[in-house]
C-alpha cells in the first residue's frame, strides 16, 4: 500500500515537468550536457512579444523517507515570458535568454544543504536530492540558485530564493507522555467518574491528511472502565465497586493515528487504577459472648482483657470506639480503646469484692465514628457483644470499720484506763479471727497498749496535755491464721485540758518607785499565763499574799481583764532606808479545781527628776545587771598579779637548775619492753603490787593472799625462783641520788626523783630482758598459767617458748 502511496505522489511531482518522463540515473559527474528543447510553432513566435525575461524558481515538493536508489528528483528552473496582451507562465522554458547551449553559463546552489543533501547541475540547473529526508527532522529548506557567466563569474541573472518542502507520510506511531499511568478512585463510585485522563502526542504532520490524528481505545480493563476516544478520559464503567473484593486494576489504553483506520500506526500505555477506600463497612464482632477472670484484689486501672471487632476498611474507615450500654457491671468496669492495635481494653473502674458479686455482665459496644450518611442504607455501622467477667476470691487482709479512729482523753486519766477500741474482721467467707497490735514505731514511748483480742486502747502511761496534744498512733490487725495477711488503720487520740496548772507571770517583773512617788500611783503592770486550756477562756484574778497584805507600801489592783497593776499606797520612799521591797502577789485562775500561785516582784527605790524618770537607785545591779563591784574588780586584778609573780618566780628557778640526761653513758643499756593491753585489777587490785618492795626486795611477804584470783591456785606446785641482785641498776641510783644531794644548784626544797628501778625480790623475778641474752634458754614460764587470768596473755606468750624450739 505504501509504494503504491509514493507512485502517486511522483506522478503528481513529475507533471510540471513532462520533458522529463524518466527519472535520472544517478551520475558523480553531473547530468547529460545536451537535452531536448521544446520547439515553439510560427504560429506562436508571432504571437509572442517579448518584452522582458527573468529567472523564477518554483516551490517544490519532496517526500520523506525516499527509499529509491537514485537520487530524488527535485526539479529544474524555468522561465516567466510576460505578453503586453495576456500575462501567463510557462514552466517549460529550461534556458534563460542568456543561455545560448554553448556551455557559457553555470548554474550554482546555496542555501539549506546546498552541496549535502541538494546538488545542483551546473550546466543544465536541475537539482536532486542525494539522501532520504525527515519531515520530523526539517519539514522546510530555503535554497537559492544563480546563474552566472563561466568564464567571467559574474551573474548573468539575479540571485533568486525557492523552497523546498518535504512532504509528510505516516512514519511515526503516537507515543504517551508516561509509560505507566497512576491513578486513584473511591470505591463504590458511580459509573461516569472520572479516573484519569492520558495524551498521546504524533510526530507526523497534523495539517496533512490524518497522519497525527489520535484516536484512543481500551485494550484491557474492560468492563471495568472505559476511556473516550478523543480526549483519552478514563471512567468507570461498572457500578459498586468494592475494594475490599479488588482493590488494584491494570488498564492498557491504545492511541492510534489514522483516525483509527487499518493501517495506522499506534502506541500503548498502562494505567494503574487503585480503589480507595470509603467507610461502607460496619465493625463486627468475630463473635458473639466473651469471658474474663480477675482477682477481687485488683486495683481500679488494672485491664482484665481485651476484645477486638473486624473492620473490613482501612485508615480513619475501620476507626473503631468501644463502650459499655448495658450490664450489672455498667459502674464497676470501664473499656478503653488502644489506638495502635484498635481493641478494647476492659478494666476494673471501683474495688470489686468477691463476698458481694462473684459475676458481671456486661454489653459492649463497637462503632465507627466516622460513619458516610451515603453508606448509611447498608445498615448501622455499630456491632455489640456480650462480656462475661468473673470475680476470683483471694486471702484478703482484715478490714477495719473506719478509715481512721478518732479517740478523746483526760490528761488526769490513770494508767490502763480504756480510752476506746477498733474493729476489725476478715472479709474472706473463712472469717479468720483477727490480732491486734500497736506499731511501736508511731508509739516510741510506749504510752499506749491495745487488747490483742478485742482492740480496747488504754494508756500505759500518764499523760500530760501541755506536752503533748495529740497522740498519732497506727493499730495493726493481723490475721491469726496467716500473718502475712495485715492492714493498718491511723489512730488519733486527743489528750483533754484539765486544770493542773497554776497561772504564773508572763515574765520576770522587777520595776523602780522613785523616791518622791506619790500614793496610789502606777508603777508596774502584771500579765499571767496559764498553760491549761478553759473552754471559757482563761480569768486570772489577782492579790496580795495574806502575809504582805498588812502593813505593805503597796497594793494591787485587780483589772478583771487578766491584768493587775501595782500602786504606791504612801508618799515617799527612801532608798538609804530600804532600797528594795519584795512583793509576793498571788495569781489565781477560775477554773475547776482552782489552781493558783505565788510570783514575787522586786520593786526597787531610785532617785528620779522630776519627770519621773530613774535617775540612780542603790542598787546598780539594776542598770547593769551584769557587772561587777569596784571591790570585786580589785580582787580579780591582786589575784592576776600574784599569779603571774609565781610563774615568772618559778621559770628563772628552772633556768638556774643544771639539767642532765638520766643516762649519761653512751652504752647505756636499753629495756625490750613488751606491750600488753590487759587491765589491773583497779581499786581491787590492792595485793598485786607492793611498793615497799622497791624499798626493801627482802621483805617479801610470802603469806599474803591476792583477791583477784581463785586462792587454791596459789598453792600449787611450782618452781621457787631465786631472787638475783641488779647491782648495776642500783649503783646507777645511788650515783644519780648523790649527785642531786651534792648540786649546789637543787631548789631549797624536797624534789621527788622516780627511778625505774622493780627490785630484785620479785616473787616472778624480773621481767626485764637486760639477761635475757644469756639466762633465756634456763627460763620455764610454765607458773604463769598458774597466776589466774590476769596473767593468761603473759603465759601464752612466754609459755609456748619451749614448744617453739621443739618443733
């Protein structure tokens, strides 16, 4: 069908040019030199006046994709004859007036691939192409053609400028935009709902013929949709469509040029069609009646269990609220929805208590709260089930009949008097017996005890109110049976005012009355306290003592508001006669029993101006209440000097006195002194050391007896030692006692001089190891043991010698 297509079209080409019927072969070295002429009849040359000629190029027209194997004829020049009686064009005419055949002139080309894709004959001006053209490429070339004189190169003629167009054939099939088309639409749409709309664009030319005229059509996705041949608009085609049966669709659309005609060239493209989802689904339950467990313990918040209901949606659609409508347990139980994972969460709202309900039902509810008014026909969007909750019995500690006590007491009550009681019982069926007890942490002191058995609260100890208002106790029941089963309760008792405390001064009262005080003048105000607690109010009343009330230089009056005043009861007071009176007042109070007291008040005469204000009293303490006499003061400062004359006294005595070293030797000999931690026998211990053994080492006293040891010990068996005389030791004695009788410069008075000298008749010989270099190995410690437990530490130390060395 194509070449039959071209045929037609070089047909219609060649007719302006019948000279040439026959196509030109193809030839590198130019057309043939001589061609045929069209011969004009006498007739016509008479006919012709010719007045001008000129070139003219025509418009010319190629196919594209030429696909013969010569060179394309385009075409050749020709010329215009214009008559002064009629004006016609001859496109026959293949020689300028110029031309005279003898190869004079030469034709030349420029312009849009002159030389490349268009060549030019220089003798006769046709012009071919020599490649196959694309419309799509370049649909227009602009060329222009001269014709100029061979030997001299100048143009003969005017450039002139033609056009050569490349006509268009269906070579190119519509391509899409996208490859792969998505889109979206809610499901359960009507039929007619736009989906999506694809484009197919075609390359070929639209103006000529129906090359790029795209029709569109559905290959797959029928009869599910369906797309408008012209616009490429998708829709739906099928009413109620679910997601929840199909949720993905593949559509294949093909644009075809042509108009759609056999023949035509086409594309194809996918569209990928998803369903959204609407809310056209109610939430179901999976069944019908559900069943829980929970411990009457469980605290309120505790979730017992979970149901779900199905939603067949997705998104915000299958949203799903759970509630309790109906049931036993409407105020016992709660249900909460878990956001994640779209269950309702059943929990326990209030204390659940076996002995009172052992089941609940109750009537949960599922519902959608986001509910389309459109979907509303399908039937509501809400589902209910059954929930069955059983309460489980657990050992539970005793419950007290109050969240707390509250108790009142007399301060004056006496010991193991019952100030009230607490009750407590099991809740259990078993009614276990129950225990009381106090926590002695909150009862540190002791003050209260509580019947094991029936809970009575007394006091164990008396009570005082003014120290201790309120008592904070906690009382403890246990179960008998387990223990580990207890609970506690707070206890507050209240200690009762009794009037056992006498009104005393608010303060320490101690005033002046000038020298010149007229009678009944004020000098001092008087205020009681009282640390009793009346429900009336305190009322203190107040008077002299009936032994100062005759023949005193003062009264008091009472106030009746809990004041007194003093008054000078004469004119004129002397502070050489009596610089200080003493004022015993006595303070009563009007509660039951009437408590009362005694307070004095110093009142002392001073020297006043006129204005009434102290000027000096005998007395200065009452100024300055905290110095001392000008006798007092001189006794202090003789006392400083003596003592400071006897430390300077006795400090240049020691400077006067000739210091010297105990030892003055350099081979002094020096004690291995062993350190033991074991105690005397204190003021006891009167036996175990005599000093007169220092004085004399003879004069041992064998016979006598120590307390701190068992007596029998003492005459055991043992080995005698033999007493051995330190002459060293003491001629160092006797050499340092004559050297301090013959200083000239030892103080005029007895000195004591401590030497450390033990004796040689010691009953246990010397301890010292001056000798113990050379007696060591004749030594046997075995009669400590035998010295009681005082010595215990020595006899095991010396006394494991021998078996040391044994071994």
């Amino acid at each position: 069908m194509r070449t039959y297509r071209y045929f037609l079209l070089l047909f219609w080409v060649g007719q302006p040019y019948p000279t040439f019927s026959t196509p030109l072969s193809k030839r590198t070295s130019g057309f043939p030199a001589k061609k045929r002429a069209l011969e004009l009849s006498g007739n016509s040359k008479n006919e012709l006046n010719r007045s001008k000629r000129s070139w003219m190029w025509n418009q010319f027209f190629l196919l594209e994709e030429y696909t013969g194997s010569d060179y394309q004829y385009v075409g050749k020049p020709s010329t215009v004859v214009r008559n002064q009686r009629d004006e016609r064009t001859n496109k026959n005419k293949l020689h300028s007036d110029q031309d005279r055949g003898d190869g004079s002139l030469k034709y030349i080309l420029s312009g849009d691939g002159a030389g490349d894709l268009f060549i030019i004959n220089e003798n006769t001006g046709d012009i071919q192409a020599t490649k196959r053209l694309d419309r799509e490429e370049k649909p227009v070339y602009i060329l222009r053609a001269q014709a100029i004189n061979r030997r001299t190169g100048r143009p003969v003629e005017p450039e002139s400028e033609f056009i050569i167009k490349i006509h268009d054939i269906n070579d190119n099939e519509p391509i899409f935009t996208k490859d792969v088309y998505t889109a979206t639409v809610p499901e359960m749409s009507d039929v007619g709902t736009f989906v999506v709309q694809v484009t197919a664009t075609d390359a070929d030319d639209p103006t000529y013929g129906n090359s790029a005229k795209v029709v569109y059509s559905i290959l797959q996705g029928q009869p599910y949709f369906s797309v408008e041949s012209e616009m490429g608009i998708i829709k739906t085609a099928l009413l109620n469509m679910d997601r929840e049966n199909r949720e993905q669709y593949q559509v294949v659309i093909q644009a075809k040029d042509m108009g759609g005609q056999m023949g035509g060239l086409s594309g194809t493209t996918t569209v990928n069609i998803t369903l959204t989802d609407v809310n056209d689904n109610p939430p179901r339950f999976p069944q019908s009646t559900y069943q829980f467990k929970t411990p009457e313990s469980s605290p309120p918040g505790t979730p017992i269990g979970r149901i779900k209901a199905s939603d067949a949606d997705v998104g915000e659609n299958a949203a799903i609220e759970y509630s309790i409508t109906d049931g036993e347990g409407l105020d016992m139980f709660d249900v909460i929805t878990d956001q994640e994972t779209q269950e309702g969460i059943i929990t326990v709202k209030k204390f659940l208590d076996f002995e009172k309900k052992k089941v609940y039902t109750l009537k949960v509810e599922a519902s959608n709260p986001h509910v389309e008014p459109r979907f509303l026909y399908l039937g509501p969007f809400k589902d209910s089930a059954t929930v069955r909750i059983v309460v489980e019995d657990v050992d539970e500690p005793p419950v007290f009949s109050k969240v707390a006590y509250v108790l009142q007491i007399r301060e004056d009550a006496q010991i193991n008097t019952t100030i009230g009681s607490v009750t407590a019982q099991d809740p259990d069926a078993a009614r276990n017996p129950v225990k009381y007890s106090v926590d002695r942490h909150t009862d540190m002191d002791r003050i209260f005890n509580i019947d094991s058995g029936n809970g009575s609260i007394f006091t164990s100890k008396l009570l005082d109110r003014e120290t201790l208002l309120w008592h904070n106790i906690t009382v403890i029941a246990t179960e008998i049976n387990n223990p580990k089963q207890s609970s506690r309760v707070p206890l507050y008792i209240k200690v009762l005012d009794v009037n056992d405390n006498a009104p005393e001064f608010a303060e320490f009262y101690e005033t002046f009355v000038c020298e010149k005080a007229k009678a009944d003048q004020l000098i001092q105000t008087l205020r009681a306290v009282d640390k009793d607690d009346p429900y009336s109010g305190h009322q203190f009343s107040f008077s002299l003592a009936p032994e100062a009330a005759s023949g005193s230089n003062f009264t008091i009056q009472d106030n009746k508001d809990n004041t007194a005043g003093i008054l000078t009861r004469k004119n004129g007071y002397n502070r050489h006669e009596m610089s200080t009176y003493l004022l015993p007042v006595v303070i009563s109070d009007n509660d039951y029993p009437v408590q009362s007291s005694t307070g004095t008040v110093t009142v002392r005469v001073c020297a006043c101006d006129h204005h009434g204000n102290m000027q000096s009293c005998h007395a200065e303490a009452l100024i300055h209440p905290t110095g001392l006499s000008t006798g007092a003061l001189v006794a202090i400062l003789l006392c400083i000097v003596i003592l400071l004359v006897t430390v300077v006294l006795f400090a240049a005595l020691r400077r006067q006195r000739k210091k010297e070293p105990l030892i003055i030797s350099k081979e002094d000999i020096r004690d291995n002194i062993v350190s033991y931690n074991d105690e005397g026998g204190g003021e006891e211990d009167t036996q175990a050391f005599d000093i007169g053994t220092l004085r004399n080492p003879e004069a041992i006293e064998d016979n006598k007896l120590r307390r701190d040891i068992v007596p029998e010990a003492l005459f055991l068996p043992r080995r005698t030692p033999t007493a051995r005389d330190n002459t060293d030791v003491r001629d160092f004695i006797n050499q340092r006692l004559k050297e301090n009788d013959t200083d000239p410069t030892a103080p005029p008075y007895d000195s004591l001089a401590t030497y450390a000298y033990e004796g040689t008749g010691s009953v246990a010989d010397s301890l010292s190891s001056l000798e113990s270099v050379t007696t060591d190995g004749d030594q046997d410690y075995d009669y400590l043991s035998d010295w009681g437990p005082r010595f215990k530490k020595l006899a095991d130390m010396y006394g494991g010698v021998d078996s040391d060395k044994d071994s």
